[in-house]
C-alpha cells in the first residue's frame, strides 16, 4: 500500500523555507526558454516556489497535503493581491488531468513516502505532465545517515520511518542509482546528480541526495 506523509509545518516553519532554492530560479529561466508555461509545484509547502514561478509568467498551480501550508500560501496570495489555483491534496492522490501541465517542480518532497507510493507516484507524474514536459525532483541516496547508520526502522527495502522529533514517522525513500534508473525508465533521464550537503550544524554531515531532472518522452 502506498503511504505517503510530511512534517508539522507550524512546527518548523523558519526563513529557510520563505526563500526560494537555488535551482529553482534556472528552471524558471530554463523553462521559460523552452517556452513552457503550465507549472505544478508539487508539495508546494508555504509557497515559495510557486511565488518564483508566479513572478517568471508562469500559469502556476500549488498543492499540497498540509492545511496549515495551504492556509499560509492562500493568505501569502492575499497579501500580494494575486491568484492562482492552491490545493489541498495527497500527493498519492492529485486530481489533475493528463496532460495538465508540461513542468513539475518538487522540492524535497517526493521522499516522503514508500516504495509502492513511489512507483504509484510516478505512473501519475507521467499521466499527469504533457508530451515533453519535464520534472525537477530530489530524493535521497541509500549512503545517506538517515538509511544507513540511523538504526530507524524500515518498512521496505528503500523506506525508514524518520524518529526525529520534528518529523516523527515520517517516510523517508532512499535509492541506489540504479534502482532509480529502472522506476524512472518511461522517462528520459535529462540529468542525474548525486550530492552530498554538508551541513556544519549537523553531527552526521551525511545528508545525500539524487537531484533529477526527467522529460516525458
């Protein structure tokens, strides 16, 4: 069964989630280029990233499964005197239709969930974005700390519960390269990197992540 799940934003809300990720402003620029102008941003937390794309001209749309992110995007739209579609939804169950968008941005998102819930993700992602629309996601790498040294349990092969405080029990997928290669294969593979963040304020210094970007073919 796909389960997917993410943290208490009124409880880790801070500065860092108000301000765009560096990526985010080259698939502005790279997807504006090409032309592309229907964008989901996928587990849009407070908003951030939907604010960049609103300002770059895109026709944006925002989703997901937190009320309070939700509540503080459409109050954030208010403030600004804009609009654009905000919705409350898991992602495991999006009510887009085929072909709804051709560029999908998602941020640290798309790890919190389980193995089945991903390739279920997936199929939907491919429904979901038009011919030659394209995905930037992350997800985290198997040699990460949180897979390999944290002793948090597993519940499949790829997936361990979080037990930290400020995400208890949340999923956690984690991927070796080729495991990704393989749940990704209706896709073309634009770029893959493997990055490991180092973190001065965290003791395990071993956050890894795959950065992906993908195209429907």
């Amino acid at each position: 069964m796909g389960i997917s799940k993410t943290w208490d934003w009124e409880k880790n809300i801070n500065k860092e989630w108000l301000e765009p990720s560096m990526e985010s402003y080259y698939f502005a620029n790279l997807w504006k280029k090409e032309g592309k102008t229907r964008v989901l941003d996928l587990g849009c937390g407070v908003g951030r990233h939907s604010m960049l794309f609103y300002d770059y001209g895109f026709n944006v749309t925002a989703c997901d499964i937190t009320p309070y992110a939700i509540n503080y995007l459409k109050n954030w739209q208010k403030e600004r005197n804009i609009s654009f579609p905000v919705i409350e939804c898991d992602m495991l169950n999006m009510p887009f239709k085929n072909n709804s968008f051709d560029s999908i941005y998602a941020y640290h998102v798309l790890s919190h969930t389980n193995l089945e819930g991903f390739k279920k993700l997936f199929d939907k992602i491919y429904d979901i974005l038009d011919i030659d629309g394209e995905i930037y996601f992350d997800v985290l790498s198997k040699k990460c700390f949180l897979y390999s040294e944290s002793g948090y349990p597993k519940i499949d092969s790829n997936t361990i519960l979080s037990q930290a405080e400020n995400e208890m029990d949340v999923p956690h997928i984690c991927f070796n390269y080729n495991e990704l290669i393989d749940i990704l294969k209706k896709f073309e593979i634009v770029n893959i990197k493997e990055v490991h963040q180092y973190d001065k304020t965290k003791m395990d210094n071993n956050e890894i992540h795959f950065y992906i970007h993908l195209r429907k073919k």
